[in-house]
C-alpha cells in the first residue's frame, strides 16, 4: 500500500494492487474511493481517493470505526 502515492493512475494503482470490488461515488462528481479491506492490529481498510480525471488525489488507512489512522498521501 505504501507505494501508492498521490499523481498516480487508476491504471497505475491496478497495476499494483489489482481492482478492488468495494468503491463509493463522492458527492457533486469529485471523483471517487476505492477500499482495499484488510486486517492488522490497527487499521482495517486502506483507501484511495482519484478525483474525477482517475488520479490519485489521497490515500490513507482507516480504522474500524471509521476514523483515520495514518495518512499516507497528500
């Protein structure tokens, strides 16, 4: 997860981690987050946020109550 990084590609980020099957629209058409579920002592998902042009705008962990937990892209 680690090495995906904000300015990527959709393209790119399949490339690596493969297309995940749990995604959510964001509001008035700013792109969209793909989750990437996974389990550690901490975090459960990892998620990444393209804006509309399928670029990566953000990634970050989340925990299983939904806040964040580590913030790993700008």
């Amino acid at each position: 997860f680690n090495t995906i990084r904000s300015g990527m590609t959709k393209d790119q980020v399949i490339g690596v981690l493969g297309v995940t099957r749990i995604t959510m629209g964001l509001a008035r058409q700013r792109g969209y987050v793909w989750f990437y579920r996974y389990e550690n002592a901490s975090c459960k998902s990892f998620m990444i946020e393209f804006a509309p042009d399928d670029i990566v705008r953000s990634t970050y962990y989340r925990m299983s109550m939904g806040r964040r937990c580590k913030h790993v892209g700008g």
